[in-house]
C-alpha cells in the first residue's frame, strides 16, 4: 500500500521525556480550541441582554465559530505537512488569541460575530497539526500511551466548556469567557516555542481546485445543517445541502483522477482502520455534542438549576474520563484496539439509555449522576483507540492529510449532532404538547410544575438519537484490524521466547 506504511510513520527512538513536554504543550492549546466550541452556550442569555439582540443572532455567535473551524479543516491539515506543524500552529495560537481579545471587546452582536469567525480559523489552523506531531515524533508502539493523554484533554473540555462558561458568567461577566483565553494563550505559545520541535516539511503543491471544491462543499453542508432549524427545513435550507453534497461528490472524484498532488490522497482509505476511525469518530462526535442539549434544557427547565449547577452534574464524567484515558492510552499499545474501544462505545449506548430513563422530574441527583459517571469511563476507552487506530498506519508525509480528515469528520459529526437533536427536541416537545419549546426551553427558565413532566418526556426521548448513532461507532470499532506494531512486536516476543527455550 504505496504511502501508508507503519515503518515510516515515526522516527526509530523510544519516547522521551522532551516529546511528552512537546505533546503537553500542544494539548493545551487542543483544550482552549475544544472549550470554545461549547463555552457561549450558557452565555447565551448574558450576551442577547448585553446588546438587546434576538436568540437568532445571538445563535450565530456559535455557528459562525463552528463553521470558520469545521470548513478549513482539510486544507490547515495540508498546509500543516507544507510549511511546518509547528509554525502552522504557532500562526493558528495567535490568530485564535488575538479573536478572543477582539470577541471580549465587541460593542455589537455583529462584532462579536465576525470575531468568532476569526477564532474558528485560528482553531482550524491549529487543530489538525496535534495529531500530525503525535504521528511524527512518537513511534506507533508508543503513540496509544500519547493518543490517551489527547483523548483525556477531548474529554475533559466535554464538561469545561458550560462548566467555565457558567461560573465566568454568573462572576464576571460574559466578556471573561474569551478574555481568559489571552493569558492561557499566551503560555501555550510559549511552551511551543520552547518544547514543540521543527519537523520537515514536504513540497506539496496547493492543489487549489480541491481546496476550493471542499471549501464550498463543506461550508454549503455544514452552513445548511446549522441553519435549518432557524429554516423549518424549508426548501432552500435542502437546496444548499444537496449542493453541498454535490460538490464533495465532485471533490472525490476531482481527488481520484488529479494528475497534481491531492488535496486528500485517497490512498488513506485504502487503509481500513483509518476509514473505520473515522466512521468511530463522527459517531461519538456526534453523540457526545448532541446529548448535551437535552439534558442541560432538563437539568435546567426542569429541576431549575442555574447553568453552573447544570454543568456541574457531568463533573464525575469529566474526572473520570480524564483519570483513565492516560492509563487506556498505555493498554492500546499492548491490546487490540477492537477489544477496547468496543467496549467504550457498548457502555456508552447503556450510559445514554440509562440516563434518558432516569430523566424524570422527580429523579434524585444520583440516579443521574450514575450514568453520567458511566459516561465517562466509557468516552475514556473511546477517544484514545480511535485516535490512535486512525493514524497508526500513516507515514510521515500523509500524517497532516490523515489529521485533517479525521478532525474535519469529527467536527461535522458534532455539527450533525446539534442540528438533529435541535430538530428533534422541537418535534418531541411538540408531540407531547407543548408546541415548539417557546421560551422555557431556550431561555432556561423554569416550568411551571404542571409542565415538567411533558417537557421532561420530550428530552428523555431525545437522547435516543445519540444512543443509536452509537451503535453504529460499535459496529465499525468491531471491524479493527490489529496495528501492524503490535503484531511485530508479538511475533519478536515470540522469537525471543523461542531463542531462550532453545538456549
């Protein structure tokens, strides 16, 4: 398989202590772009009142980061492996720090807006060259131990997000959920410069007719999948997603018969863990981002928790999730990642069904909290076999396209997540008699006690998606080959055992 190939996805020399600083320092920049992406969320009401605006503006001020952060995706990835991982995330940290400063100074809604489009670029820029330098500097039997420290940061930011949001808001202000960004930045560059190393770069060409397609592609679907709900699924809202899909059609198949250089090298689906990986990834992105939103509206609406209290009943997912990725990452350098991530996917589907049963107006808080608890032992056997899976067979010069692709599908997964769910609360709350939502839903509001049990009904049905979208992350997690080093690694135990025996 020409391209793809274990033995040149890393330099020969064991991990040492100076690319695990490399890794930390990259991780924290990958946790302030991850927190971002869910911090506004219980901002929302602070900012409509701050410049007197409507909830359709004050939801762009989300969809304009995710989009600026999921469209680029693909090209940051390749432009990653062009001038350096390092100088492009070095570029991606300021522009993102830059926009956050820009964001807490915002007069108007509109400033606001175009700032966070600015950040989602600065995000884009950054997010794919993490997973590029964890390909490049740790050798494949090592990359698991480092992929788990990666998947513990993916997780904990999960809970971060609406947890730091909340208590910057009801303390602060909502400026401080950006401005805290500027500090933390500016350490991050620091580490980067001192810790992350300079890697070679490769001479791709711009493949300018596929940055433009996928662009186009990505901004038409994912632009039309945030928006529909303000939409109602009218009829241009589908126009715009059959475009988009039509032009990611016409990028592939531009990608497949190119005589230049690739914007994608489709030689990375010949490799099956990585096209499983990425099937794994948009799924529990998809879920993890998803089920976020019914719950907040019951904890909220229903038991009349403020959004910090919200937020604070997923911390046991959090710390779990974080205390056992590390450990997890270090098992999928021994055990076949089918066994683990598997299992991580199982439990998950049974965290999802449980909580959305116990999702009652008259649930006690540990009712919840256990399955919530198991949501986060099960996310920590997920993130770190994908991530892993995804980029253990890529060699060097592919490792920013592999990255790209695979964050890109992550993101979209999440976008899908929010908008189905967003649909399908609307549905519910109507099939259960309560119109649309109105207010008590997006305003967080507490219900009155006669409306509880309906408006509980239709979030606990919601989590339902999520669950089954699982299923389907299960299924392909089923279908890992074993990674090549691990089977190296048994057959040279093996020949060592057999050369004692015969001494």
């Amino acid at each position: 398989m020409s391209g793809v190939t274990e033995g040149s996805a890393a330099p020969p020399e064991e991990a040492t202590g100076g690319q695990w600083a490399a890794l930390a320092a990259l991780c924290l920049g990958f946790f302030m772009i991850l927190v971002d992406s869910t911090i506004v969320a219980v901002a929302n009401p602070a900012i409509m009142h701050a410049f007197d605006t409507d909830i359709d503006s004050v939801v762009w001020v989300t969809s304009a980061y995710l989009l600026a952060y999921a469209v680029p995706l693909l090209v940051s990835g390749r432009m990653g492996d062009r001038v350096g991982p390092r100088r492009m995330y070095l570029i991606g940290l300021v522009v993102f720090t830059g926009a956050s400063l820009w964001c807490g100074m915002s007069s108007t809604v509109e400033m606001l807006i175009v700032a966070r489009v600015f950040q989602g670029f600065g995000a884009a820029m950054m997010s794919p060259q993490t997973m590029t330098v964890i390909t490049r500097i740790f050798p494949p039997d090592r990359r698991g131990s480092a992929m788990g420290l990666w998947g513990a940061v993916a997780g904990i930011a999960t809970l971060a997000g609406p947890l730091a949001g909340g208590v910057l808001v009801d303390t602060l202000g909502w400026e401080w959920i950006f401005f805290v960004n500027v500090p933390v930045g500016v350490v991050a560059f620091l580490l980067a410069v001192r810790y992350v190393p300079v890697l070679p770069t490769h001479a791709h060409r711009l493949d300018i007719t596929g940055v433009v397609l996928s662009g186009l592609g990505l901004f038409c679907l994912v632009f039309g999948i945030q928006e529909a709900n303000s939409y109602h699924w009218s009829t241009r809202v589908w126009l715009l997603i059959g475009a988009g899909v039509v032009l990611l059609v016409a990028f592939v198949r531009y990608q497949a018969v190119t005589r230049g250089e690739p914007l994608v090298p489709l030689v990375l689906f010949r490799d099956r863990n990585f096209c499983l990986a990425n099937v794994g990834i948009a799924s529990i992105g998809f879920a993890i981002t998803s089920v976020m939103l019914p719950f907040m509206f019951y904890a909220q609406a229903v038991r009349g928790l403020s959004p910090t209290g919200a937020a604070v009943l997923m911390i046991p997912m959090a710390v779990l999730s974080g205390v056992l990725a590390p450990g997890v990452g270090r098992l999928v350098d021994r055990v076949h990642p089918r066994v683990i991530a598997s299992a991580g996917f199982f439990l998950l589907a049974i965290a999802f069904a449980w909580l959305a049963l116990v999702m009652t107006p008259e649930a006690s808080s540990l009712q919840l909290l256990l399955p919530i608890g198991l949501m986060g032992i099960a996310s920590a056997a997920i993130w770190s076999p994908l991530s892993a899976t995804a980029t253990n067979h890529l060699s060097r010069d592919l490792a920013g396209a592999g990255s790209g692709v695979y964050n890109t599908t992550r993101q979209i997964g999440a976008v899908l997540g929010s908008a189905a769910l967003g649909s399908l609360m609307a549905a519910r709350l109507s099939a259960n008699g309560l119109g649309s939502g109105g207010s008590s839903g997006t305003d967080a509001v507490e219900l009155p006690i006669f409306l509880r049990e309906q408006f509980a009904t239709a979030m606990s049905q919601s989590m339902w998606l999520p669950m089954s979208v699982l299923l389907v992350g299960l299924v392909a997690s089923l279908a890992f080959e074993r990674p090549r080093s691990q089977i190296r690694s048994r057959e040279a135990a093996r020949a060592r055992a057999s050369e004692s025996a015969a001494l």
